[in-house]
C-alpha cells in the first residue's frame, strides 16, 4: 500500500532502515530476550553478512540475488556459532565480554584485508546491480520491495520458530538453564542454535543495510554504536522476547528524530535562530 503514496524519500530515509533495523533487532533479540544469551557483537555479525553477500554477488553472480543473500546469513551463522562456543562455559557478563570481542575483531578483519572490499583504494564495498528474476531492483521503490518481502519472510519464520519445540526450549534455558538441563534439554546445543540463528538473521539484516539502504558502506560503518543501536531497540525501547516489539523499537528509532526536527521547527524563535545561521 505505502508506494501508491509514498514517495522516494519515505522509502529511502524512513522505511528502508526501519524495516532493516526491526530485521536486526529481532535477529538479537532470539538469542538476548528468548535464550538469555547477552550480546553487544551484533553488528559484527551484520558486517560479516554484508561483505560475505557482496563477495557472492562479486566473484559468483551466477547465484543471483537471493542465493547470494542467503549464503551471506549462512557464512554469518557459522561466524556466530563460532562466537558462541564459549557459551557453553560462561555466561552473563563473561559472555558478553566474548561478543564485545567478535565485535572488534570482525570490523578489525574486515579493514585489515582488503580482499575483502576487493582490493579497493576506499575501502568500502558499494552494491552490485540487484536484480530478481529480470527485475531491477536498484530503484527505490524495487529495494523497498526486497527489504519488505525479506524482513516479511523471516519474521514469520521467527514467529514459528518460537511456538516450536526449538522456541520452548530456548525460553526455559533463559528462564533457568540449570532446570532445563535436569529435564533433559540439552542446553549446550540449543545455545549455539541461537547463537547461529540469530547472527544469519542479523547478517542479511547486514547486507540489507549496506545494499538497499546505503547503497555502499566501510567496516566501520558497522561499529560497536550500532551494536548499541541494535540492542537498545530491544532492551530499552521494545522489549525482550517480543516479536512486535522489535518494529515498535526501530519505529522509535528511525521516526523520533524526525519528530523532534519537526517540533523544533514549531517552536518561537526558530526562524531567528535559522536565520542568524544563514548571516
């Protein structure tokens, strides 16, 4: 419904990233609100997910599209089930203290090699041509199309995924893992299920942020302040283990600023002040 009225810059400035960061925070929010795992590495796990599906888009563009973004969460997953092998061992701030490290580490990764923005003088890798079955989506409007069908496709995976035997389960481990353990679900394993879930969804969250909203980023542009970002969406603003409160929490993101820009332009005196700046 949103195309039929409106225009480039709702899609560009304002739906695009909400869509994404809704995508992102509920990537963490499977492994921080519904196992109990704490993390601050999630846009690591973002980069990794945007440089592995610009890799395929580039040295593999036979795979089109969706195969590249899918292989980007998967490379994503196997990074994060990395990162959560200690998980098994330590937990609470010991825990989160390992992510903080995946964090530094994968953006250090990312610009110590350049093979990685292929050999790039800038240093930041831009987006291909996106494509989809003959379609150009590197219009506005087409990338709004691939973030809304993909964020769609996963959040009701994630939905599913929680009312399973998967979901319970992880919700007793974050409950009490101890209890858990002695009722015979094996907490070892379902940690590191979330751990792998959670960072593929936060990597094509990654490669949706680099591709359909920005168009080219740098490792940097994937610091430990969106990792901030991304947790305060689910912790302070849209809570833990929600599902609408993912959207709630971006939506609070990507739409408070503007309202305050909007508001400051009410008050008395604003044209003055605009005005001594333009002097």
């Amino acid at each position: 419904v949103v195309p039929l009225w409106g225009n480039d810059y709702w899609l560009n400035a304002i739906l695009i990233p909400f869509l994404v960061l809704s995508l992102a925070g509920l990537g963490l929010n499977l492994l921080t609100g519904y196992t109990g795992q704490t993390s601050v590495g999630a846009a690591g796990f973002m980069a990794v997910g945007a440089f592995a599906t610009y890799g395929f888009l580039l040295r593999l563009p036979e795979l089109g599209l969706p195969l590249a973004l899918l292989g980007g969460g998967i490379i994503s997953a196997l990074v994060g089930l990395l990162f959560g092998l200690p998980s098994s061992r330590i937990k609470g701030f010991y825990l989160m203290v390992t992510t903080l490290a995946a964090q530094f580490f994968l953006e250090w990764l990312f610009v110590k090699f350049p093979w990685f923005y292929n050999y790039g003088s800038s240093g930041t890798i831009s987006a291909p041509k996106l494509a989809l079955f003959g379609h150009d989506l590197n219009t506005p409007l087409g990338r709004y199309w691939l973030t809304l069908v993909t964020v769609l496709l996963l959040t009701w995976t994630a939905i599913n995924l929680v009312r399973s035997q998967v979901g319970r389960n992880w919700m007793a481990i974050r409950d009490m893992d101890t209890a858990a353990a002695v009722v015979g679900i094996p907490v070892v394993r379902y940690k590191r299920l979330a751990f792998a879930v959670s960072s593929f969804y936060l990597g094509i969250a990654g490669a949706l942020w680099a591709f359909a909203y920005l168009g080219t980023v740098e490792p940097h542009g994937f610091d430990l302040n969106r990792s901030f970002q991304v947790l305060f969406i689910i912790i302070i603003i849209g809570g833990l283990g929600s599902i609408l409160g993912n959207f709630l929490g971006a939506a609070f993101i990507v739409l408070f600023p503007l309202l305050l820009s909007n508001l400051a332009g009410l008050l008395p005196g604003h044209e003055y002040a605009r005005g001594e700046r333009d002097d």
